[in-house]
C-alpha cells in the first residue's frame, strides 16, 4: 500500500539578518571614513591648484616698474623688442653699444644681461643698469632686457629658468639676426652672458642648449630650484609644507612647469670648453631666505666633471645675495672684463 509523505512548502530564501549594534557602528565608521577622505582630498586639490596660481601670479603681482633709462648714466641706447625663441613673446629691452678709448661705439662684443625672479632690466638692489654702464665703457656692448613676466614684458607663468632660458635664447637670436639697433656698427662678433640668482641659473640652462653664448658668469645662482621652492613657498605663503608638493603637481598639470627638474646642475657640464665663472658672496642666505653658498661649490663640482671644463669660482667675502658688485664695484668690473676678453678676445675696432 502507497503512502504519501506530505512535504513543507518553502516560502523563499531566508530572511537576512539584522545586522548587530557592533555592525551598524562599523558601517558608520567606514562611512564617515570616505566622506573625510573624499573631502580631505577635494580639500588637497583645492588648496594646491590655490598655491600654483599664487605661484605663477607673483611676478604679476610684484613687477617691479622700469622707473629710469641708460640716458641717466650718460649713455647712447636704443629701445628694441624681440621675440623670445619657440613661444615667441615680444620681450622689451635695450641695446647700449660699447664705448671704446678713442670715443668710438662699437658692438663687436655683446653681453647679455639676465636679472633675477621678480626684477627687471634695472633693479637698483643688485645694480644691473649700473654695471651695464660699467661694462659699456669698458668697450663691451649690452643687450639688457625684461624677462618674461617682469618690466615692460608681457605676462607669463613664473617658472623660475624652465621658460625663462627661451628668452635668453631669443636674445642671442636677435643679436645674430634681428634688425640692428646700430646698423652702422654691425652684428657682434662675441656673444656672452652674464646672470644674477634666478637670471644666472637661467643662463646657465640657455648656455646648455645654446653654444653661440661663448662664456657665462653666474652670480648667486642656485644649483637645484626644488630645495629654495621647499623653503620659500611655506615661508612666504606661511602655509605647512606638507602642501607644497600639491602645489608644485598642481603648477606642472595646469602651466606645464615642472619644479622638480629645473636643475641647472644637470647640464652645466654641457657648457665645456667654453669659460664659466661662478661668483657667490660669504654672506648669502644669511637671512635664510637667499642662495646657499653651497650651491656655488656644487655647480662647480658638476662643472668640472666635463673632461674640458674651464670654470672659475670667486667666493666673495663679505657679499649678500648678489651684492658681489656693489661690495666690490671696479674689482667686480675688472674681474669680468678679464674674464671675457680672455673667453672672446679684444675689440679689434680700434685696430
């Protein structure tokens, strides 16, 4: 005889469990967690991208006036304008011809003047106009001019050498082939340059890349930008430091300057044989806001490393940050005066 065993039905699958007290606390934890997260990040982003625009807008902020002209010093000049090399900003300037022992003017030999970050082809404090003037009556023609963002030059990022050496490379483009301020006196036989702080970093890296300019001095140059950016920004912006590396991604994504590797003690050895010369003073960085004096050793350690270097180094007793002309004045002068007529030779106008 069949039997039929009767079966319980089934309702669905079986209810889930409540989470615990201990659960839903975890929950909350994990979600207050990623909301903090979420807003530190956003918080990060938004404080960095800040920090990179202050970064860039400070030259902007801080231009420093064109306020005289070398007709103060009792000099001949022309105003020009030339484009930088590549992005072709209209650069401002003047060029001053050199003034030779019977009276002449010549422009055989022409140094280009590079000033410093948040300056411009004057600036009084480290004396440019004035050792422009010395320089000219020692029979060497000058092309000083406004770098990007600073004097009379249009406005730019501030990227402290990256774009800067593109308006030293279009100086030496407008002394070999722009319109000739003084056509009667020709195109320079000579290039040279002289730089101050950032300018003679600058200098540096278009020396590099650039083998017209046929000797440099350097004066207060930094050797690595990274640890003065490490340094300068919270000071100056009296934010932690912990920030700054946001910033300086940030300044790299939005204006393609990449702090991290602007380091003029990269390629200095590049610039061999051609004479180099690096002047520092004892004092800089006293106030811990300046170059290192360090710097100048580690540049000439790098320096020398090219088989063919010709490098010079004059630690100046007693000198600030780029103050080795104003302390020393005539000594400076004829030091540099030397220095290039041994790199490029005399003016042979006379002869």
């Amino acid at each position: 005889m069949l039997t039929h065993t009767p079966t319980t039905a089934t309702s669905g699958p079986p209810a889930a469990k409540k989470p615990t007290r201990k659960g839903r606390g975890w929950l909350l934890f994990v979600t207050v967690l990623l909301i903090l997260s979420v807003l530190l990040t956003i918080g990060y982003t938004a404080i960095s991208i800040y920090m990179a625009y202050a970064l860039m807008q400070l030259s902007l902020t801080h231009r420093m006036p064109v306020d005289t002209t070398p007709a103060s010093l009792g000099l001949q000049y022309k105003d020009v304008t030339f484009p930088s090399r590549y992005d072709h900003l209209q650069l401002k300037g003047w060029f001053i011809p050199g003034i030779l022992s019977n009276g002449h003017l010549t422009a055989q030999r022409a140094i280009i003047m590079v000033h410093g970050d948040i300056s411009n082809r004057v600036d009084k404090g480290v004396g440019i106009l004035n050792l422009s003037g010395d320089l000219a009556h020692q029979g060497f023609a000058v092309l000083t001019f406004d770098m990007r963002g600073n004097g009379e030059s249009p406005a730019a990022p501030r990227s402290l050498g990256q774009y800067e050496q593109r308006d030293v490379m279009g100086a030496v483009d407008f002394l070999q082939s722009g319109s000739l301020p003084y056509p009667e006196l020709g195109r320079p036989r000579a290039i040279v340059g002289w730089g101050e702080s950032m300018g003679g970093a600058t200098l540096i890296l278009a020396a590099a890349n650039e083998p017209a300019i046929r000797a440099i001095v350097s004066d207060s140059a930094y050797a690595d930008v990274l640890p003065r950016i490490e340094r300068d920004v919270p000071a100056q912006g009296h934010t932690p430091a912990w920030l700054t590396p946001g910033g300086m991604v940030a300044a790299r994504v939005l204006y393609g300057v990449d702090y991290f590797n602007i380091r003029p003690v990269d390629v200095i050895a590049s610039i061999a044989p051609r004479p180099i010369l690096l002047i520092q003073g004892t004092e800089d960085n006293k106030n811990h806001r300046d170059t290192p004096p360090s710097n100048m050793f580690i540049l000439a350690a790098a320096a020398l490393s090219a088989p063919n270097a010709n490098v010079q180094t004059w630690f100046v007793p007693g000198a600030t940050h780029a103050q080795a002309y104003h302390v020393l004045g005539k000594v400076y002068v004829d030091r540099l005066v030397a220095f290039y007529t041994a790199a490029i030779g005399p003016d042979t106008s006379e002869s």
